[in-house]
C-alpha cells in the first residue's frame, strides 16, 4: 500500500463546476499537508499549505484536513478553463522542504 | 522572483552513457532535492542536500549519485543509464526547518530525459 493514494483521474468538469480532489494517507505522524499544482510541462508549484487538521481558504481554493480519518480534500469553486492541470498533494512531518510524500497526481481538465 | 534552473528540458541518451543533470538555484537556499516523476507514482525523492558537499539518500538512490560542490548548485549523476530511468526528472530547492515559517519547495520545470 502507498503511503499517499491519490486517484490519477483524469477528472473532466464543465467551467464553473465545484471541483473537489482528494487524499487519503496512511501516516499518522504527518503534521504538514500540501496541495501542488503542475501544468503540463512545468514544474509543481505550491498551491495551498496547511498544519495539522482545519480549513484554509484562499480566493477560489479551499483545503481541507481531516487528520482523525486520515483524508486531505482541495475544493475548487467556479472552476476556470485555466485551472486544468495536475494536482499534487504532498505531507510531511516536519515544516521542512524535505522529507516530503507525494501523492500520484490528479490530472484536472476543466471545459469550457 | 524566485528560480530553479534545470540545465535541460529534454535529453535522449543511450543505455551505458554517463549522463549529467544540471540544476541551479538563485535563493541562496540549504535544500536542494532531486525527484522523479512517473505516471501514477508521483514525485519520488532521488537523493536530497541539506548543505555543501553534504548529501542524504531518499527513497530511490539506486543508480544514482549527486554533487553539491556549491551552495546554488547541485547535479544529479547517472553512472551508466538504463532504461528504466527513462523519466522527468525535477531539481527543487527550500529553507530548513525554521519553526512556523513556512519552507515552500520551489521546483524547477523539470528534465525529460529518454535512455534508448
């Protein structure tokens, strides 16, 4: 069993659909939970950052920790053309740039 | 702006060849990491440096070896190529651990490289 199961998808939404992506983890020692985004020929770029269990929203972006279950979400609201790309999570257990865990990816298309 | 640098977007080499890949920083960083990236697998952690001419083995460190002989540079080796390390391979750079600031790993765009 992976440490991070992520489902590749693909994932196709009409624009302005509520996206929502998933993670579920086996380690409950993760404190730092993670959401990636990597278009297509580029590298990953930090997205949202959150410690231990809660919400944290940022415009259209919301991530969500559930560390009792073991279940990280990312929702994306009125979802945009510009949005399609991969979305990574990744989790840790110290607040450092090592050490990370990444999920598969999701691969996101969202149509106009 | 921040930046990392891989030296090559794409590259084709054949089985048993030496190949060298390039990564730069220019965020006077600690951390640099190199990674892999397979379909359905995700980022695999190659090898890690936590400082100059210090190196730490990740999760898949065979076949590989790295140098960090300066601060803002760090190259990932690969002594005699195989097919099976057919893949993208992405340098990233972060702070250490400083308490509740964030170290964010900044990645480069990544190096596609086929072994034939």
């Amino acid at each position: 069993q992976k440490e991070v199961e992520q489902d590749p998808g693909p994932l196709s939404v009409p624009e302005g659909a509520i996206v929502s992506l998933n993670c579920t983890y086996s380690n409950s020692a993760f404190q730092y939970f993670m959401w990636y985004r990597q278009y297509s020929r580029k590298g990953p770029e930090l997205l949202m950052y959150t410690y231990s269990s809660g919400n944290k929203e940022d415009g259209r972006f919301t991530a969500q920790v559930d560390k009792s279950s073991k279940y990280i979400s990312l929702f994306i609201r009125d979802s945009q053309p510009s949005d399609s790309a991969t979305y990574l999570c990744a989790m840790s257990i110290n607040n450092a740039g090592n050490m990370l865990t990444f999920g598969g990816g999701t691969r996101l298309m969202v149509k106009p | 702006d921040v930046k990392v640098t891989q030296s090559s977007r794409y590259l084709v080499k054949r089985t048993g060849e030496k190949v060298f890949l390039e990564c730069v920083q220019d965020m006077d960083h600690e951390n640099m990491f190199w990674y892999r990236q397979d379909p359905g697998l995700g980022l695999r952690l190659i090898y890690f440096s936590y400082d100059v001419k210090m190196k730490e083995k990740g999760d898949i460190p065979e076949g590989y070896s790295v140098s960090r002989e300066k601060k803002e540079r760090f190259s990932l080796i690969l002594e005699s190529a195989s097919t099976n390390q057919t893949s993208m391979y992405l340098c990233a750079s972060s702070l250490p651990d400083r308490g509740r600031v964030k170290a964010e790993a900044f990645f480069g765009q990544g190096t596609r490289l086929t072994v034939v």
